[in-house]
C-alpha cells in the first residue's frame, strides 16, 4: 500500500537489496530532525497519493456493511462479503506484472510506476459507479461484481504505490513516509467513512425521525454518495499527472518466455528466501497475522454500531472523525517513535494496544447506545491501529529488494490480509451464535500469538549480521 514520490535517491541513498536497517535499532536522531522530514515536498505528496489509496477500502469493506446491514442484509450474509476483500491478499499474484510489465501509451507518456496507477485509478472510479447505480435490496449480485472491479483497482494501485514510495526514498526515512501515507490514508478513511453517510443522510428524501436500520434505508441517498466519493478519485488522478516519475530502472529483455517467468515470478520470492533463509518463516508468519485482531473485528464494527442504534450521524462523527483523527495521531507518533527508537519496540508496542482495544469493544457491548463510551472506545481502538500501522509498514518496506519492491511488497501485503480476512468471513456467523461480546474478546485473543512472534523477530533482527552489500 503506500507511497510514491520524487524524492529520487543519489547513488549513495538508493536502497541496497538487503535493505534491512529499519528493523534494528538506528542511531538516535535530534528530535528536529526526526520531524523535519515531514515537511519534505517527497512527503507532503504522500499525503495526496494516500489519500487515493485509502478511500475505496472502506466504500467495499466497512462502508458497505453498513449499508448492507441498513438495507436489512443479514449479519452472516454480510460476513461472507466481506471476502471480496481477499483480493488485497491475492495481490502478488499478479504483482510481477505491475512490477515489470510496460503499458505501451501509459508507460511511454507517464512512466511505468504512474501509468499503472492511473488505470488502477481508472479502474476503481469505474467500479464505484457501478457500486451506486445498483440496489442491493434487489440483488447482491451486480453489487458483488463491482465491488470486486474497485476491490482489484484498489490492490493494484496499492502494488504500484508501494514500489513508488520504496524506489522513491532512501530507507532510513521510510517509517517518516509511512506516516505520512498513513495520515493521507485516514483522512480518505474520513471522507469514504463519515463523509459518505453525511452525503447519505444528506441525499435522504423526507427522512423518518429517528428511524434506524431498514426503516431508514434509501437507495437513492446511497447512490448520491456512491457517485460523489467516484468523484473523490480525482485527488488521486491529479496527484499522479502531477508526480515526478522515480528514477527509471533499465531491466533487462529477457530472451523467452521461461526467462522473464523467471525473472518476474520466481527470482523475486527466490531472492526473499536466499536474504533470510529459515528466518524468512518466522518473518512471514508474523506479517501474516500482525493485524488479525483489527480485521476480523473491523468486519462487525459496523452492523455493531448499527445494532446498538446509533445512526449515520453519530457513526461519522465519532467513529470516522474522533477515530480517524486518533489514527492519525498514532501514525505520527508511531513514525516519530520508530525513527528514534527502531521499528521493532514499536511493533511490539503497536501489538500489545491493538489486541488490547478490542476488549473495549466488548466493555461497549453491554453498554447500549452510550455515545460517550462510544467515542473513548474507537478514539483508544484508532490511536492503537495508528501506531502498529506506521511501524507495519515501515517493517515491509525494510524487508524488501528495490530489485523486486513491487512483487516483494505485495506479496508482504497480501500475506498481511490473507488469513485474517478468510477467517473474518465467518465472523457474522460467530456473532450470530455468540454475539458481540464474546466475539470481540476472541478478537483480542487471537493477538496473544502476534507478541511471541514480534519477539522472536526482533531477537534475530539484534542478532543477525549485517548482510553484505
């Protein structure tokens, strides 16, 4: 997922294949300039590219459950959808395309890493109209489809950011760039969580005075805010007409076909395995389940707040402006943090709060509709999420070879979202059997695994030599 940006490295910045020094501890850096970096022009155009990135997840993901469970859909039929999203973790799929495939008007007027970006930009504007020109009430299906079409869009310009933000920036800056997509991420979390049902409820014709779930549902209003959040992607569009290209690699032709499937699809999961050898198990069983807490939880959060009864205005205010803003929060002190103390303590860190958060949900749940308790919980929920964010992503971005940063990066990612999403599928049937409590508990459970491993992790990160460059 993550970023772009001119910040073309001189020989001596440019990334070694073995980038791996912002996974252990670097040399303390004064405060000012731990901070100054986010005023770099690289940085700043971060936030725009972010923004693009982060706006179609929620419109396929928590937005829509909303509106599905308002347009009286089921809780474990809303589950299950929630599996179009495993399309963020089958990315790397077809990451080495992105990676190195030309696409010969785009790749000649733009450069290869924007021209990839605009279609996937394309493609997503695409999808959300489709998204608001259909009635869920009358069919999921022609839903479904267009929620896969911006589903791919959006994973495929998260492979091309990802390589632009790597190929962009020299490593040790890498967590401060993470923060600041993290930040222009979550402010289109704002816009696609509480902007469109402000836009929604807006839209409503005659709305009934305090009605709530089917009662309040109106296709039309949802369509308005459907075509207004396509409209959005024009931030993105621009951001990236507007973009320097980083500096071009020349790869070279493969002779045959075997060759470039070699080169494109074997070398770069090779080269992963050859760096790290036996740790690169204990590597991608960590990143496969560092965030499981959040997302399986994060399916339900919506038709929870919906069956507790706060309506589309308390939603936005609280969860995806008060949220947003503490997300926003924590991705800044989590990019601070990891500069100066080093990515690992605050993986652990980012582990330990957002595992935590989610017993607060179950605290919520016997509370009723209680907007206070509404706004503590997602604002702690948010700042923890902020925080194992930043130092997320940062971590990726050190794992990867600038050789292969499309294909490496996507395949981290992928690999970040591919179990938990599979089991969040079924987290509508687990809520239906159990209800919300238990299952927000389970949620905090299942990070207990993620401590150990970061641990692990972070004592072969101290140990390791240096590899050579």
């Amino acid at each position: 997922m993550d970023n772009p940006t001119p910040m073309s490295a001189s020989p001596a910045e440019t990334p070694t294949p073995s980038s791996t020094s912002s996974t252990s501890t670097p040399p303390s850096l004064p405060w000012r300039d731990a901070l100054k970096v986010y005023l770099e022009p690289a940085t700043l155009r971060m936030l725009a590219l972010g923004f693009s990135a982060g706006l179609p997840l929620l419109l396929v993901l928590g937005t829509l459950s909303f509106r599905l469970r308002e347009a009286g859909i089921d809780r474990t039929t809303i589950g299950y959808l929630s599996w179009v999203g495993l399309a963020y973790g089958f990315k790397w799929v077809w990451a080495p395309l992105v990676d190195r495939l030309p696409l010969p008007p785009l790749t000649t007027l733009l450069g290869r890493r924007r021209g990839w970006l605009l279609l996937a930009q394309g493609v997503v504007i695409v999808g959300l109209v489709g998204m608001a020109m259909n009635d869920p009430r009358l069919g999921l299906k022609p839903l479904i489809w267009c929620a896969l079409l911006v589903a791919f869009g959006s994973a495929t310009q998260d492979i091309a950011l990802d390589a632009f933000r790597i190929e962009s920036a020299e490593s040790r800056k890498q967590a401060a760039l993470a923060a600041a997509y993290q930040t222009g991420y979550r402010l289109a979390m704002i816009w696609a969580g509480a902007g469109v049902l402000w836009v929604a409820a807006w839209a409503e014709v005659a709305p009934a005075v305090a009605a709530t779930g089917v009662a309040a549902y109106q296709n039309g209003a949802w369509k308005t805010a459907y075509l207004v959040m396509a409209a959005s992607m024009a931030v993105g569009v621009v951001t990236v007409l507007l973009s320097p290209e980083p500096v071009r690699r020349v790869l070279p032709k493969a002779k045959n076909a075997a060759e470039w499937l070699q080169v494109a699809l074997v070398e770069p999961f090779a080269d992963f395995i050859r760096r790290y050898k036996w740790q690169a198990a204990l590597i991608l069983s960590l990143i496969a389940i560092y965030r499981i807490s959040d997302v399986v939880m994060g399916i339900m959060a919506n038709p929870f707040y919906v069956d507790m009864g706060f309506t589309k205005d308390e939603v936005a205010t609280v969860s995806k402006i008060y949220g947003v803003v503490m997300t926003l929060v924590g991705a800044f002190v989590g990019g601070v943090l990891s500069m100066r103390l080093g990515v690992m303590r605050v993986l652990m860190l980012g582990a330990v709060l957002s595992a935590a958060s989610n017993l607060l949900f179950a605290w919520l749940a016997s509370r009723g509709h209680d907007l206070t308790a509404l706004i503590a919980v997602v604002s702690a929920d948010n700042l923890a999420g902020g925080i194992a964010s930043a130092a997320f992503i940062a971590y990726l971005s050190s794992l990867t070879n600038i050789s292969y940063s499309a294909t490496q990066y996507a395949l981290f990612s992928s690999l970040m979202l591919l179990l938990p999403k599979f089991i969040a599928g079924y987290s509508g049937v687990f809520v239906d059997a159990y209800g919300y409590s238990t299952f927000f508990i389970a949620t905090a459970v299942l990070g207990v695994p993620v401590l150990v491993l970061v641990a692990l992790a972070a004592r072969l990160t101290n140990t390791r030599p240096a590899d050579p460059p």
